[in-house]
C-alpha cells in the first residue's frame, strides 16, 4: 500500500502556473484540486491532459494506492504521475483496536512529523470515520486532550481527504470486523464521516469545505458521498457558520456548546468571550434554515460544573425560543483528560438532565463513546501519541 517516497522533486516543464512544494507545506496532492483544475494541472505536469481522469479514478473511485495496479497508464508516466500527484501524504504509526475489532484508531505521522489521528467505528448498517482537520488546535477548550497542546499546523484539503480514503481502501481490506450476521454481507463502505477528531475545521475553512466537495463530489471526481453523511462540528465561529451555510452542501452542523449560559461557557469554550451562546444559537438556527438541516448541540455532561438540572432548563428554553424541530441535543459524559479535575456526571444526572431536556420536547440522545480504551474517544485524541 506504500506509495514510493519522492526522493527530489521533479523540475516543472515551462511556464508554470503550480510551483513544488514549499518547504514546510504539505506536498501537492491530486485531492487539493477541484476536478475542473486537473486537467491543467496534469499538462502543465507535461503529460496528456486526459491523464487527469484516469489518476482521480484511481485515487477517488478504485481507490488504489500502488503505482503497479494503474495498468492504464505507461509504466513511465506513471511513476511520474505519481510521484508528482499521488505522494504518501499519511504514514501510519499506531494502529489499534477496541470494541472486538468494530473500532480501530490510526495516528498518522504527516510530511512534517506532525502527527494526527482518526477513528473508524462500525454500526450496524453503517461506517463513521472521525477525522482531523488541524494539527492540534487553538481553540484551547481546558476539557479537551487537543487543546491543551496548541495548534501545530492546518492541514491541507488532501491530508483530510486521505484520512477518509484511507479508512475506505482499510474496509475493502476487511479490517474492520464486527456487523450483525446481515451486515456482513452487505459491502462495507464508509457511510459517516464527523469532523470531530482533531482541530477545530471551521478555523481552516478552505480546506475543511475543499474535502466536503472532494467527498461528496460523484465518483470519479470524489468519493461520492452524500452530504448528509457528513457532520461538521464546531466551537461556534459565527461568520463561518454563516458561510457554510451558503455552499449548497446541506452537511449537518454540530455546535459543541457545552453550557446555555455565557459565564460558564466562557470558560469551557474560551472562543464565547467573542461569540456569545446566544450568537452561537442564532447562527446554528440560520444554518438550519438554510440547509433543511437539523442541527446538533454536542454537550459533554462535566460532573457538578455544567450537569445542573437549571441548566438544562435553560437549554431547552433557549432553543425553544429559536423555534421548533430544528434542532436535537446530543450529551456525551465528559471523557476525563489525564490529569484533570474534572469527570463525567453521575449516571442519575445524566439521566436527569436528558429527560429535563425531553420534558422541553427537544429530542435528545446520548452520545455512544467509542473506543475509550485506545484513547480514541472524544478529546483523547494525540495526547497518548506523542
Ligand atoms: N473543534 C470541533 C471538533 C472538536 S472534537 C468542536 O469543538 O466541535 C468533537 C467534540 O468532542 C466537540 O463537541 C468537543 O467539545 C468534544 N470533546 C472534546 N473533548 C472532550 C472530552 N474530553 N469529553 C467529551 N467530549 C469532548
């Protein structure tokens, strides 16, 4: 599966308009250019302008990663296309499994040593990926094992990309196991995919919305996904959120608000001191409108610090206030980084604070928490890889 590592980087033919990568950025990457790019791309590469399509349909429909499978192009071009296009942008250096094998973590190692993760989780009737869109983060959120340590770098549209290609060729390998007796003849794709891994992506728009159309884009130009089996979730960045919803890609907006009051939540999510609770609620309700889309409000349940039974209250107020049927309210118990005073709330409490919420006629679920023994879940992220 290991693509050959470009040892120089290959002198460009006449004027060109696509400089090598500069030091420090990732390498280019056939997944960081929309479709109506490549073309031009590949010519000005020197080779056949057609030669574009066959390359997407490798890396976007078959999936394939080794040079020998693409026996459609000349043995020369393509060692050279690949080389110049398809680089190994992703090396593996932890894999590991929890829950019999339906779960599996990845930490990548980038071009540049930085190192981020993924999580693939099999349901029954469906595969979700949790992917990274930054190395580290700034949004500096003190429950959060990623942002305690700061953001590192954003990542590119094809190092996201990857993440999700990567999990697609893993299930065509049969590495994920698990699935109920009818699932497992069912082919196994990746249905899901959340941007809820490491980073905040609404901080690195362009290439967070340049991997939505490369996955939802119809094969062979992306992977073809439907965009409602994306999630997007954010702090809260109000002009972003405004902006996403002006893209025509109805993927699902989750606003990790974690308290319905400005005090608290300043402190739990420190990107509040710009943009209030109340500013974060209209904004995902706008997205709402705007896509048909029903929104969801991430809650991580801190024991004694925001799992009141007032505070659900006032949750359920609060999105009331912005309507009906727009919107459903997904608690998690807090997954303790190590090291800190704070845990998840008792299981009474969790309870409670849910049928507080129902009681408000917000549908509310809480969320599953996959893979807590490989600090794969929630938060947990990188801390354990370094
Ligand atoms: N920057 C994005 C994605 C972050 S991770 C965002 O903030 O939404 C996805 C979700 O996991 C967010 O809701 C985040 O607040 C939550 N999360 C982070 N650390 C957690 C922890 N230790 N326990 C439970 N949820 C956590």
């Amino acid at each position: 599966m290991e693509l050959p590592t470009p040892t120089t980087s290959r002198p460009t033919p006449g004027q060109l308009t696509f400089r090598a990568p500069r030091r420090g950025k990732p390498p280019r990457h056939l997944a960081d250019f929309e479709p109506a790019e490549r073309k031009g791309v590949v010519e000005s590469l020197g080779h056949q302008g057609f030669r574009a399509k066959q390359l997407s349909t490798h890396y976007f429909e078959r999936l394939v990663a080794d040079p020998e499978e693409m026996t459609d192009l000349p043995k020369a071009v393509r060692s050279e296309l690949v080389h110049d296009l398809l680089p190994t942008l992703l090396t593996p250096v932890v894999r590991r499994q929890a829950d019999d094998g339906q779960t599996m973590k990845y930490a990548w190692r980038l071009h540049d040593g930085a190192i981020v993760e993924s999580v693939l989780m099999r349901y029954p009737g469906r595969v979700t990926i949790c992917i990274s869109s930054q190395a580290g983060c700034g949004m500096n959120c003190p429950f959060c094992a990623t942002g305690q340590a700061g953001l590192t770098r954003n990542l590119s549209t094809a190092e996201i990309v990857e993440q999700v290609v990567w999990a697609a060729r893993a299930l065509r390998h049969g590495e994920l196991a698990g699935g109920d007796a009818g699932d497992q003849e069912a082919p196994l794709r990746v249905s899901n995919v959340v941007f809820m891994g490491m980073g905040e992506a609404l901080a690195n728009y362009k290439a967070a919305v340049g991997a939505i159309r490369r996955l939802t884009d119809p094969a062979p130009d992306g992977l073809g996904m439907s965009a409602r089996g994306l999630t997007m979730s954010t702090v809260g960045l109000v002009p972003a959120i405004d902006k996403l919803a002006a893209e025509g890609i109805p993927v699902t907006l989750a606003l990790s608000l974690h308290a319905p009051d400005d005090e608290l939540r300043d402190e739990l999510v420190p990107i509040n001191t710009r943009w209030k609770v109340d500013e974060a609620l209209d904004a995902a309700r706008r997205y709402f409108e705007a896509t048909g889309r029903r929104v969801s409000i991430e809650y991580a349940l801190i024991r004694d610090i925001n799992d009141q039974g007032w505070r659900a209250d006032l949750l359920g107020e609060k999105l009331n206030a912005r309507g009906r049927g727009w919107v459903h309210v997904n608690p998690i118990p807090l997954n303790p980084t190590p090291g800190s005073k704070w845990t998840a709330s008792r299981p009474g409490v969790e309870q409670n604070f849910v049928e507080r919420l129902r009681a408000h006629g917000i549908p509310t679920t809480i969320r599953d928490t996959r893979g807590q023994d490989i600090d794969g879940a929630c938060g947990q992220l990188a801390a354990a890889t370094a």
